[in-house]
C-alpha cells in the first residue's frame, strides 16, 4: 500500500515499519501505530539495518532465492513479475515506467 507522508510515524527521518507474524505462517510489513511502543523486540527499540540492493546478493544468493518454490505465497521481486509490482504500487499521478 502507498500513505501519504502524514500517515506514517516516524523516528527522526526514518518510518516506523512494523515486520510481523500474520496468521499461523505468513509475516508481513505494516506501518507502526502508538500501540508498537515499545518496540516488540530482544532491543526494545526500533532498528535500522543496512539495506542491500537486489544487485548486491552474494553470488549465488539471488538465483536460488528467485528459483525457490514458495507454494503459494508469491514472490514479487522475480524479474517475471517485479515490473508489475511496481506498476500496482504507483499511486496515481506519479509518472513512473516500472518497464524501463
């Protein structure tokens, strides 16, 4: 899902993203709400990894994750079906070519 900018807490520059379990065996992301403080975590506090870009997996690591069968879970970063993603996600008004 797209939120405005006023929809989104924050800490500092940083959203707050909640990951967690939804249901029995799906995890998800959703945006944080006053009831996510503290943080559920071992630290208590919210974390902030560092990102690695799709081109910058181990060798290796992005063909045996894209070649895994996630039953039916789909998995959107596929080069078959990332194109789509984002084009699903662009909220109206954004010129963007998720083909380019």
């Amino acid at each position: 899902s797209v939120h405005e900018r006023s929809a989104v807490r924050f800490d500092g520059t940083h959203p707050k993203i909640v990951y967690h379990k939804d249901g029995i065996s799906t995890h998800c992301f959703r945006l944080a709400t006053s009831n996510d403080e503290p943080p559920e975590n071992h630290e208590g506090t919210w974390q902030y990894p560092p990102l690695v870009g799709w081109n910058g997996y181990p060798a290796g690591l992005r063909e045996k994750l894209t070649a895994h069968d996630f039953g039916s879970a789909n998995f959107g970063l596929k080069d078959a079906s990332f194109a789509s993603h984002l084009a699903a996600a662009r909220p109206a008004g954004v010129p963007f070519d998720p083909n380019a």
